[in-house]
C-alpha cells in the first residue's frame, strides 16, 4: 500500500508459480460498513483509492484474482488512516544572497488532497547547510518558509537540505543547492566612529562661526544706530536746521534790484592838498525813489569820479569812503 501526499494506492503481486498465466483482479474499498469495488476485472497490479478516500477517513482495503470465472480469495489490509500512513515528498528549496546574506525560500510540495498546512496544522522546516566540500552541517528549525542563515562568511559556497516535520514524521529530503554567499556592505565600527567625530566637530565650527557672525553682527548695527537719546539741545539744533534748510529748499529765490550811484566831489586848491576835507556830496540817482543817499567823506587825493552800485533797501544807508 502507497500513500504520497494524500494519495492512496494498492498495488499486489500476481499468485505464485503463474507467471505466463494473465490474471484479472477485483479491488474493493470498505468505509463505514460494506465493501464497494473499485478497480473491476482490471489486468493492472493496483488500484488507485485516490478519489475514494478522504484525508482523516478510517479504511479497509481488499483485493482477489480472476480467471475464466474462477476467483481466488480476498487478501484484506488492516484498518487505515490515509493522514498517519501517507509520505510528504521534499519540498522545493531556493537560495538567494544579497549584502552578505543568504536567504532560504522553502515551497510546499503539492498535496492531492487539500494542502499541507490545512491538513496537518503547524508545520516546521528542518534546515541543514554547510561549506560546500565539509561534512560538518548546521541544523536549525523554523516554522517560516523563509529563513535567513545566519554566520555565513562573505564569498563562501554554502550548501542547503530542507525537510518538513509535521506530527512525529518528517518529509522527503529535498535535494542539496548550493549557493556563493555575496559580499557583506557592513562598515566597520572604527569608520563609523570617526564619521561621527567628524561630523560632530564640522556642527560645532559652524555653530561657532554662526555664532561668531550673529554677534558682530550685532554689534555693528548698535554702533551704526545706537539706542542712546541724543541730548534735548542737540535735537532741537537739529530740527531747526533741517526745517531752515527745507524752507530753503522750498522757496522762491527772491530778485534783487539794484541802483546806480554817482558820488560828486569838487577839486580841492593846492594849499589844501594834503589836507582831508570832509563835507556831504550828494548823490544822484538814476532808477527810483528807493535808492538811498549817503554822506560821503572823500579824500583830496581822490579825483575821478567814482560809480558805486548798491543793494535796493528801502531804509536810509550811509557811505563813508576813506
């Protein structure tokens, strides 16, 4: 009898010393109470109870020879249980490695009746690997159909078996593959260190050199524009200034006129040539009435008449000339 993955087959052997001799044979199948066929008159040596059988069903089998009418007794099988008889084949194992890991991808084989987990529960892998070319193996068991091997050198030929355990028996052995561990990307902790130191003093230069800046920074603007009051007499020099220079800005240039004077002497006698007269002079005027008169003084060494253009002023004005 032959059970693989759910599967039920009976197979027998012909009887003996009738070997040129073409027999039939009847297989029947007893459940709950009677015997049903199964494989009729049928010239193979088994009958498969694959469809007939259920996966946690109690069964009985049977089987008998058949010759031109004649038929030889039944040969029965205990009472069975296709879960507790049936073999699990090897499942399918699959390697993969990336960053000096090596990744173990495990599938299932398929069942005929349901599926593994859903008939035996909780399974468990059984996974064994080694360095290809030692005998020496390392064995662990996971429940997760992924597993990461762990201690595995970088650039080194590992070789994998997986076998599943469910109830108190074990599968097939899947057949050994075998895989180059990659290159590990780790960074060794003396590096790691020495980037940190280094960052850590480049933050603390420019947190400095911020600082630095920020407070001549300051520093400057409270010289440029300092916060101290300017005394009272100083801000109203100030302020005058400024609204005498706006004004001044501000307003009309104003036009001046101007008058032409004449200031007439008469000639002085010899006796009296080193002497200085004083006396009025009247001057004429040639514009308006708001050209002024003075009283001039006039030397006797002076004898050319002399033009004198003065600033219009409607008050009186005296000229005095030495």
């Amino acid at each position: 009898m032959i059970s693989l993955n759910m599967g039920l087959v009976l197979e027998w052997d012909p009887p003996q010393n009738t070997t040129n001799t073409l027999f039939n044979y009847t297989a029947e199948m007893k459940g709950w109470n009677m015997y049903k066929p199964v494989c009729l008159s049928s010239s193979s040596l088994s009958c498969d109870f694959t469809d007939k059988v259920s996966v946690f069903g109690t069964y009985q089998l049977r089987v008998r020879a058949e010759l031109h009418g004649e038929t030889s007794d039944w040969v029965e099988t205990e009472k069975l249980s296709v879960d507790e008889i049936t073999e699990i084949s090897a499942p399918h194992v699959q390697l993969r490695s990336r960053k000096g890991q090596t990744e173990v991808d495990i599938t299932d084989p398929p069942m005929k009746k349901k599926n593994l987990r859903d008939i035996f529960g909780n399974i468990s892998y059984l996974i064994r690997f080694w360095k290809d070319g030692e005998t020496k193996k390392e064995e662990l068991i996971r429940e997760q159909n992924r597993v990461m091997l762990p201690r595995l050198e970088p650039l080194v030929n590992y070789c994998v078996e997986v076998e599943i355990l469910y109830l108190s028996n074990t599968s097939q052995t899947s057949n050994f593959t075998c895989l180059t561990n990659t290159s590990s990307n780790e960074v060794e902790s003396w590096l790691i260190a020495v980037v940190l130191l280094v960052s850590f003093l480049v933050v603390l230069v420019a947190v400095v050199l911020i600082f630095l800046a920020v407070w001549f920074g300051y520093r400057g603007c409270r010289i440029i524009f300092p916060d101290a009051d300017l005394p009272e007499d100083l801000k109203k020099f100030w302020s005058q200034r400024s609204s005498i220079l706006s004004a001044m800005q501000e307003s009309t240039p104003v036009k001046e006129h101007f008058c032409e004077l004449r200031i007439l002497h008469k000639e002085l006698n010899s006796s009296q040539d080193n002497q200085q007269i004083e006396g009025p002079i009247r001057i004429q005027t040639h514009k308006n009435e708001f050209c002024i008169g003075a009283d001039v003084k006039q030397s006797s060494e002076e004898k050319s008449e002399m033009i004198i253009t003065t600033e219009q002023k409607p008050l009186l004005a005296e000229m005095r000339l030495w």
